[in-house]
C-alpha cells in the first residue's frame, strides 16, 4: 500500500493538463466520493497499529497534493493564460458583453440635452420629501382638495414626510436658494399611490422646467415648448389646452401634432392624430411669494411632463411594467439607441 500511495504522489507531481475535463477528470480519480483517497482510508482502517503512523502521513500527504494540484490548474484554466493559447494568435478574441443604456436614461439624456442648449441647468433633490416642498409651498395648503390629484405614499404623519409626487419640490428648493433669473430643468423619480397596470406605475420619472425672470410671459412658454418637441420630436405643432395645476396661474397642457399617416399613429394617437406629453403653465404668484420672489417684479412659466411616457411613444412599448422589470432581453433592445 505504501509504494502505491507514493507511486500516486509522483503522478499527481507530473500531472498537467489545459482541459477542464481531464481536471474533472482528475478530481474523481484522486478527491471522489467513490476515489481512491477514499478508498485507501477505508483500507487504513484495517492496518495494524504500528503502521498506521507511517501510512498517515502518506496518505495525508496525497490528499494536500491532490488539494493543490487542483487549486493550481483550477487557477491555471480559468485565467485562460496557459502558454501554448497564448502563442496562438489566431485565437478569437474573448466576447466582450456590452451594455446598453435604459429607454428612460436615453430619453432623459436628449431632454436634458435640448434644453441644456437654451440655458437651462440641472437641479436635483431628495426623493423623501417634507409637506412643505411637495404640497404647501406650491400652492397647496393643508386639506386642499387638489391633493387628492396626487395620490401620495406618506413615510411619517408627523411631521408629515413623504414620497415625492413631483419633481416641482426641486423647483421649490431651487426657487429657496437662487435668485433670478433661473432658468433649471429638474429629472428624477417620483412616486404615486397608484394600482400598477400596463398604463400607469406607483413610479416613474419626470422632468420639470422652470424659468423665472422679468417680463417672462405666456408667449415666451409657448416658444420654449415649439422648440422642445421639434427637437425631441421632429414635430413643431403644438396645442395648449386650458387645464388646471394649483401651482401655476393660467395652466395649460400640451399636445403635440404627431399626424396620422401610418397604423402605429393611428393606435398612438387612438385615431385624433395628437399626442398629449406635458402640462405647463405661468408660475402661480403665490408660489413665487412662498419662495420669497417677488411677484410684482418678476414671473415665470414652469412645465412638467413624463419621462416614461414618453419612452413608451418613441420606442412603441405598449407596457410601463417592462420599464422597472430589468429584463435583459428587453433592456438589450436598446444597444443602437443613444
Ligand atoms: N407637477 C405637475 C405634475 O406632476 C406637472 C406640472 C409641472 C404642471 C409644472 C404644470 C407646471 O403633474
């Protein structure tokens, strides 16, 4: 038994090999369950007392170099640097699996790009709020019945802490800490009590703007917006209907012309050939008051509008839940996107 064990300790030192089946291999030969460390103890067992010293440490000794023959090659194979690969340069390159960009990150870069063209910066701001920044300061008291607008997943009652429901808390904090003129677009997640459904989440993402100077008016808005949806869109007609927002004085929401000249814009557009993306209109003067402007020297025109939704449309996804599902077979879709 002995010259047979140390026989093996001379094999496993000669042992060498750049495939992984013949390590497989290896292993059950020397490590299995039903292999021949296994069976040598068994035979151990029956050995006279007097032997057993000697054999011990034999076997032992077998054992700690199977153990490290292994971990060597392991090591070997897996960093893929075995000389005679490296030589062969006609090898083929390792595949390299590249990322892509989420819908949502894509068409938030290009809106944070259109109107980082016209002088708007970027602002961003806690996503658990206070009742103030979310609700008070913009126009909507306590009991307001327009709170209701927003159905809100509160954190804490007391003092009242919450989820944001809009990003137009950032523009509150902004407006509390810049004097104008300001001109500041503000991306980011925001969070509605809502049942989920292939049309509407408990989350998305929004981008609001904000221009507040001297002499801001309603036609300054309307331009601001024309370009906006050229750019984004290719599409320059825009429509705003009268709407209401308790933070802004008149309200509007805007529709784009998309047209009607294939099926898609006629399911886009559930046959009127319009498209509604944002809401918008002049910062209410009490908002302006709350944020220590002066209304009576300055104004401005705020706008707000959806960041899935409009992921949705550019990319003709038909459900919202694929958006926060991370499924790589959806996300890969995405790779020629920018
Ligand atoms: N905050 C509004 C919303 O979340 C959007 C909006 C922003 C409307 C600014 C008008 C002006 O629904």
């Amino acid at each position: 038994m002995e010259e047979r064990i140390k026989k093996n300790i001379e094999e496993i030192k000669d042992f060498s090999t750049n495939s992984h089946e013949e390590l497989e291999a290896f292993r059950i030969k020397y490590l299995g369950k039903k292999g021949l460390l296994t069976s040598y103890f068994i035979d151990f067992k029956s050995l006279d007392n007097d032997k057993k010293k000697d054999v011990g440490q034999l076997l032992n000794q077998l054992k700690l170099s199977a153990q490290s023959k292994l971990e060597e090659l392991k090591t070997k194979l897996l960093s893929g640097v075995s000389k005679s690969k490296l030589n062969d340069l006609s090898r083929p390159g390792d595949i390299i699996q590249l990322g892509s960009r989420h819908p949502i990150s894509i068409v938030k870069n290009r809106i944070v790009e259109i109107f980082s063209e016209i002088g708007f910066t970027i602002s961003e701001g806690p996503e658990i709020e206070d009742d103030w920044h979310n609700f008070s300061a913009l126009n909507l008291p306590e009991h307001h019945p327009a709170r209701d607008m927003q159905d809100t997943f509160f954190v804490d009652k007391d003092p009242d802490f919450l989820l944001r429901t809009h990003t137009s808390s950032v523009q509150v904090r902004y407006m509390e800490n810049n004097k104008p003129p300001i001109r500041t677009i503000s991306p980011g997640r925001v969070y509605r009590n809502e049942a989920i459904s292939a049309r509407s989440h408990c989350f998305f993402h929004q981008i609001e703007g904000l221009c507040i100077d001297k002499d801001v008016s309603f036609a300054d808005l309307k331009q601001t917006l024309e370009y906006f949806t050229t750019k984004l869109f290719g599409k320059s007609k825009i429509r705003l209907r009268p709407s209401y927002f308790p933070f802004t004085e008149p309200s509007a929401e805007v529709d784009v012309y998309w047209g009607l000249n294939n099926e898609t814009d006629y399911k886009m557009t559930k046959g009127t050939g319009w498209l509604e993306i944002m809401g918008c209109g002049m910062v209410d003067p009490n908002v302006l008051k709350n944020c220590k402007i002066d209304p009576n020297e300055y104004s401005g025109f705020a706008f707000g509008l959806g960041i899935d939704r409009i992921a949705l449309l550019l990319h003709q996804i038909d459900d919202i839940r694929l958006l926060s599902e991370n499924d790589i077979r959806f996300l890969e879709q995405f790779k020629a996107s920018y």
